[in-house]
C-alpha cells in the first residue's frame, strides 16, 4: 500500500456513487485538463493533501494521509449552479460515510472518513465572472505499515 | 439552419476553442448555451462583417483563393469563438480593456484592421480586386493609355507612367 494506492480506492468509491455522476470522463487524479474535454459540466479531481507520519510501535509506522477531492461544477445560472454542487458534495459525503475502509482488501487502511471541506469558491475570469464553482472536500485515511529496518 | 455560403471557418472549428462548454454533449446542439442554431448566427455575422471591410478595400468577396480562406477562416474563428464565450454567465460589464463590452465594442474596427493589414498580401496571392484605387478618377479629353491599340508600338513615343502602376492597395489611400 502507498498513498497512490489508497488514492486509486478513493477514486473507484467515488465513481461507485449512484447514478453514474463520477466516470473517467470527468473525475481523475491529477487530470485538470479534463475541465477543458466538455464532456460533462461536473468535474472532480483528486489531489494529495497535507499528511502526518509517525511510528506507533518500534516496527510500525502510521501515515495520516489526505486525499483532496476538488469537485467543480461549470457557472451556468445563479443559484442552479451552487444547489448542483451542493448535491454533488453531499453524495459524496454520505458515500465516503459508508466506506470507512475504502475495501482496501489488504487490510492496511485503518480508518478513512470524509473528515471536511473548504468553502465553495468562485473561479473567475478576467472581467467575465464566474466560470466554475469550487469545493474541496477531504478524506483522511489511515495507513499502517510494518517497518523492516536496513 | 447551415452557414451562409460566403461565410468562412465552420461550427466544428469554433467548437475546438470551446468544447470546455459543451457540458457533456457531443457537440453545440439545441440543448447547449449557446445553442448551434445560435453558434452559427455568431458565424455568419463575423463573415459579414469581414466581407464588408474587404469590399471597403476593394477586394471581392467571398474570398476563395485557398491561402487566403485561410486566413479569414481563422479570424472570424476566433470572432465567433469569443461571441460564444459571451454567451456565459457573467459580470464585469465596463468599458475597461478585456472587459466583456470591449469584445463587442472592437468588432468592427477588427475587421477593418484585418482587412487593411491583408489586403495586398491578398491581391498578391490572386484575390481579385474590382474596386481599385484609380477607380474615382476619370480622365477626359484621351482614350486611357491601357485602351490604346498603339501601347505597344515601339515605333512611338510612350508615357514613362501609366494609370494604376502605383496602386499599392495595402497602404492608405
């Protein structure tokens, strides 16, 4: 397990919500440009955050790991567009509520919960206004790892 | 609805400027904002405009000699790409440079620029030209030297200038 591993179970939950809202056209890790394909006017893009690493034990480490998932949600009508990605912020919350080991099959994943968000910003263009709305919302998770000294 | 015919550039071309805007469709269709009925007005008006500024200069239109297309293709491209982008939902209407009113503002003086700029790169290139520069003036009291049956007569005496040797179309009259 790494955190590429974790962040990879992260984007397969996401993309298991209901409904088919989050599919490779418009969610990835790192993969910005997909803001730019049209293919959908909601995009979600994964991201690492801070983290914190420390031994628990003589052999075995604990990494506090923060995946950061930025939805964004293209400005089209007042209001319209912020309930959009209210929606799309609260399915993911009640999602990640459910996978509170992210079925990681190696048992390494201690915990993992939805843990909070930034607040929606605007993403303007010069002199334009609003293109997008943004929200980051973080889910911290818990890796152990056995630790064999060289 | 279609292009008009002496329109230039074309709905997929504008689209690979937007696709950010396509919100999921395939391509501009009756359900984007704006919709392609609405993409194609944007086109047709740019052309228009551009036509008008080349027929200012004289040059015919539409412009079909390939190179040159190109050139027209691409501007009115970038007019019907920037209407589009207006079509979002925003603020920031002042005079200001890059404001969204200053898009609009500068439309015609554009094509006029564009039109001055290419116009003798245009002609060289064969885009006919019916309208010349010496076209106001009228001579009287002798046939003009280019209708004359004896210009090539080495047996005479012939003018060292001649009627539109200078027209330099590029430049301001």
């Amino acid at each position: 397990m790494s955190y590429s591993n974790g962040e990879t179970l992260i984007l397969a939950a996401l993309r298991s919500i209901s409904g088919g809202v989050w599919t490779v056209s418009n969610s990835g890790v790192g993969k910005w440009s997909l803001l730019n394909t049209g293919k959908a006017d909601h995009y979600a893009i994964l991201k690492p955050g801070a983290f914190v690493h420390s031994f628990q034990a003589a052999s075995n480490s604990l990494t506090e790991w923060r995946t950061v998932i930025e939805v964004w949600q293209r400005y089209k009508d007042d209001s319209d567009s912020l309930l959009s990605l209210e929606a799309l912020s609260a399915a993911i919350i009640q999602k990640f509520d459910q996978e509170n080991r992210l079925d990681d099959t190696t048992d390494t994943v201690q915990d993992s919960v939805c843990s909070g968000g930034g607040e929606v910003t605007e993403q303007w263009t010069k002199g334009g206004g609003p293109a997008w709305l943004k929200q980051e919302i973080f889910i911290d998770w818990k890796e152990e790892a056995n630790v064999t000294f060289s | 609805m279609t292009l008009r015919l002496d329109s230039y550039a074309s709905v997929a071309e504008v689209t690979a400027f937007t696709r950010h805007l396509l919100d999921g469709q395939s391509a501009f269709n009756s359900t984007t904002r704006p919709t392609v009925t609405e993409l194609e007005k944007f086109i047709d008006r740019a052309s228009g405009v551009l036509n008008v500024a080349m027929e200012a200069r004289g040059l015919d239109t539409p412009i079909t000699n390939t190179t040159a297309k190109l050139l027209c293709d691409d501007w009115v491209v970038a007019q019907a790409a920037m209407y589009t982008e207006m079509t979002q939902r925003g603020t920031g209407f002042s005079d200001a440079e890059g404001s969204r009113t200053s898009y609009f503002r500068g439309l015609h003086e554009r094509a006029n620029e564009f039109a001055k700029t290419n116009s003798l790169g245009f002609i060289r290139l064969g885009v006919a030209q019916s309208t010349k520069m010496a076209a106001g003036l009228s001579f009287t009291g002798e046939t003009a030297q280019a209708d004359r049956t004896d210009q090539d007569d080495s047996s005479l005496e012939q003018p060292l200038f001649g009627r539109k040797q200078f027209d330099q179309p590029g430049e301001d009259e």
